[in-house]
C-alpha cells in the first residue's frame, strides 16, 4: 500500500489523478440533462463518431497537437448531432435508429480512417487508446485543454441554468416563453461534445458514455432537486475517477474500465440503499404498507360487526382468515393506538370514526367502478379491498361529488358520511319517508343555511322528490327546495 501511495507522488500518476477527477467532474454535470432528457444514446454516439474527427485532423498534420485533435473530435462530433437530429425531425425513422444507423458509420469511418493511417511510416495510431483510454500517458498539453473543457463547461451550466432547466423539464413551456429549444439542443451537443473529447484520453470511447450515465443516475437517486443532482454527480464522477484509477495501479488493470467499474459500484449502492427510491428503502415501504392494510382490515369488519351488534373473537377469525395469536397482536396494535378498548372488545370513538372512514371508502369505490367503469357488482369487492387503503380523504370527497353523494353501495349497503358529518343526514332518506330536523347541527353555517330556507327544527318534514342537484321537502304545508350539498350536512332524527 505505501508503494502504491509512492507511486501518486510521481508527476505522471498526478497528471492523470487530475484529469480523471476533472472528467469524472464534468461527465457527472453533463450527464444529468443528458440522462433528463433520455439523451444517453446520444452521448454513447457521440463518443464513437468523433474518431473520424481525429483521423482527419492527423491527415492535414494536426493529428499530433492536441488543439488540433481537439477541434477535429469537436467539428465531428457537432456534424454527427446535427446529422441525428436532421434525421429525427425529417425522416420517417425511429430516434434510436437514427442515432444508431449515424454512430455506426462515424465510428466505422473512423476505424477505417486509423487502420490506414497507422500504416503510414512514422505514424503510431493505437485505435486501442482511443477505445479504453490511456490516462498514464496524460500530458500536460492533455491536462491543461482538460482543465479549460471543465471551467467553460462549469461555467456554462452556471449561466444557462435556467435555460437547460426549463427546456429539460418543459419544452412546449420554453417555446412559448421564446426560448429557442433547438438553440439549447445544440448548445448542450457542443458542452457534450468537449466533454467527450476531453475523456477520451482517460476512459477512451466506449467507457465514456459510463462516466456521462452512471454518475448522473446515481445522482437522481439520491435526490429529486436538479441543483442538487448536479452537485451531487459532480461528486460521485469525481469519486468514481479517483478512486477507479486508485484501483487500476493496485491491481495492475486498465484504468478506464476499472473507473466504470467503480462508477457502477456506487450506483449499486444507491439502488439498493437511497433513502427514498432504494430497493431496501421501497421493501420496508411495502412491508409497512402490508402491516398497515392487514391492521386496517381488523379495524373495518370490527366496525361493521359492532354496528350490527355482533363483535366477537370468533367472528373475527372467521371473517379474517387469521390465526388466532395473529388476531390478537392486530387486536393488541389496535389498542395501543387507541382505536380499541383496553379492556373490552369494543372500538373506541377514534376507532369507529376510522373504520367509518374504510367502509366509506370501500364502499364509494365499489359504486365508482359499478357506476362510472360499468363494472359488475361480482367484480368489484376485490378491488375495492386494494384501493380503499390507498384513497385520501380528498379522493374520497372528489369520488362522493362525482358520484351525486351516493347513500348506498351497489350491494344496497349503506355509505358512511364523511367525517365531521352526521351519521345520519337529510339525504339518506328516501321519497315519502318521515324525519326531524336535529336542534344541533354540525356547525353554524348549516343552521343558518335551513333558518334561510325555511326549515325548521325539532319539526316532521317528508321527502317529496330527490334530484341530481336538490332535494325537495315538505315541513308545514311548504315545499323547500334543499341543495344536495346542504342535505348532506343536515343532521336529522329518525
């Protein structure tokens, strides 16, 4: 270990330390619009078509100046974007058909070009470097046009934040806005190009696509905020490339490959272990979701045995299916919550209103299906048991107004109010039946609203008719008309 640490101190081994890390560090960058924008085929492409760019560039005599392989890589690299997108936009052919017919090409026109020249006296062309990279032979020429890539890249995400934001999230939005989305587009293929130009001597061509897609989706693992994925990429690249180069001299191998290897490592460790999108984290959610539905399933049928009077040990069981040392830790769970009594086997008030609040969802999701889907009443109940524990109460109230403010259910069973509303309202009853309006009402407002039209309390009313909109009454000779909404909040004795 300490000859490996010797081995950093050496100029060539700090040479390549730098431009691996300032690859990692703009690849990562990089990588978040172009992973955003379902645009990593694009970067593999553009990694393989700027072989044609440098053989070019060797065949005028700039082939050994870096500015001019540079700008040779750039010029083809540009040319194979605007070939792809021409493609996209005015021929009848998939978008990942046309990256893959332009790259195949480009890289194919670029092998053919180096297989010629390397045959050239005095030439020594190695396509091999050009694929997995030769960081160990990083010059300083190399480091410092590497350095430049990495600030203007810096620089310009810095200054068009706002631009690739709003044309990665929300183009049609952007071109209302007068934001040419083309500019941007273009704009982001010249950043992705320098960028794959400057990795070329460090991961090569094939892996560079590795340090552009791996960083950045470990990076949205982690976070759903892009300003912080960027910074958070630009981490993780330059952590894949320190420490995959780290490993390339203790183990002897290449280093390209082994800063993927690292690169897919971490994002590994992300899949499995991100707070909010892991696999381990996204378990523990399903199973905290499966202990909820089976503690609510209790909860529901005790509510609707205890309304029938008929709550027992054993009727839970049979109901439920449970084993009876099951039955009671759910029974116990219930109790620590204060949805049953501690003593007795009776729902609290806080119990019932939340199994009130199961039935009615059960119950307005199976007249959901039945009435708006045109489900069967045979169809409905197993699905209804799914969705009933995932309902908010918002749903719920948008489903109920949806619906007209059903009072029973497709099997006739009646719909629990929702909460804070009377068990027992004006529009549950039915054309002909008796009632009277309760002196107490859920709230001020309702009491207003019947002393405005008429109705009074403590006093027998009929129903005459019910329609979609109102109810219409008669209370002392007088026909009112009530408004649905108000005839649910009316609380009534029978």
């Amino acid at each position: 270990m300490i000859e490996i640490l010797q081995q950093f101190a050496e100029p060539w081994a700090i040479r390549a330390l730098i431009a691996s890390a300032l690859v990692g560090i703009t690849c990562g960058i990089l990588g978040c619009f172009i992973v955003l924008r379902n645009m990593a085929l694009i970067g593999d492409a553009l990694s393989h078509a700027i072989l044609p760019g440098v053989v070019v560039a060797f065949m005028i005599g700039l082939g050994a100046n870096t500015i001019g392989r540079f700008s040779g890589a750039v010029i083809a690299g540009l040319l194979t974007a605007v070939i792809i997108t021409w493609i996209q936009r005015n021929v009848k052919t998939k978008n990942d058909a046309a990256i893959g017919i332009v790259f195949t090409a480009m890289f194919s026109l670029g092998v053919i070009g180096i297989s010629y020249i390397s045959r050239q006296p005095g030439v020594h062309l190695d396509l091999k470097d050009f694929l997995f990279g030769q960081v160990l032979g990083v010059t300083n020429e190399d480091l410092w046009l590497t350095f430049g890539v990495t600030v203007y890249v810096l620089v310009s995400v810095v200054v068009f934040y706002r631009y690739l934001f709003i044309t990665t999230f929300q183009p049609v939005i952007a071109q209302t806005m007068g934001i040419s989305v083309s500019t941007i587009h273009y704009f982001l293929m010249l950043l992705l190009s320098f960028a794959v130009v400057a990795a070329l001597s460090t991961v090569g061509v094939i892996l560079v696509v590795a340090m552009l897609v791996t960083p950045a989706s470990t990076a949205l693992l982690l976070t759903n905020r892009l300003h912080y994925a960027l910074a958070i990429a630009a981490f993780f690249g330059f952590l894949s490339a320190a420490a995959g180069l780290f490993f390339a001299i203790l183990f002897e191998t290449t280093p390209g490959p082994a800063m993927a290897v690292t690169a897919t490592v971490f994002y590994l460790v992300a899949a499995f272990f991100s707070p909010k999108k892991g696999l381990v984290f996204r378990l523990f959610q399903k199973r905290k979701l499966q202990r909820r539905i089976r503690l609510e399933d209790v909860l529901k049928l005790a509510y609707r045995q205890q309304q029938q009077g008929q709550l027992t040990l054993d009727g839970l069981l049979q109901g439920l299916g449970f084993s009876k040392t099951a039955l009671q830790t759910q029974l116990q769970l219930l109790r620590s919550k204060n949805l049953l009594e501690k003593n007795s086997l009776a729902l609290t008030e806080e119990g019932r209103e939340e199994g009130r609040r199961l039935v009615r969802a059960h119950r307005l999701w199976e007249t959901y299906l039945a009435s708006e889907m045109g489900l069967s009443a045979e169809q409905i109940h197993e699905d209804a048991d799914k969705y009933e524990h995932l309902l908010t109460d918002e749903i719920l109230d948008e489903v109920d107004k949806t619906l007209g403010y059903p009072t029973t259910d497709p099997h006739g069973s009646p719909i629990p109010a929702r909460r804070g509303l009377p068990e027992f309202s004006l529009l549950q009853l039915l054309p002909n039946q008796q009632a009277t309006i309760a002196a107490k009402q859920p709230g001020e407002h309702v009491s207003s609203r019947l002393w405005q039209l008429g109705l009074l309390p403590e006093t027998a009313f009929s129903i005459l008719n019910k329609a979609t909109e109102f109810i219409e009454v008669e209370q002392a000779g007088k026909h009112i008309q009530v408004p649905v909404d108000l005839a649910r909040r009316v609380k009534i004795l029978k």
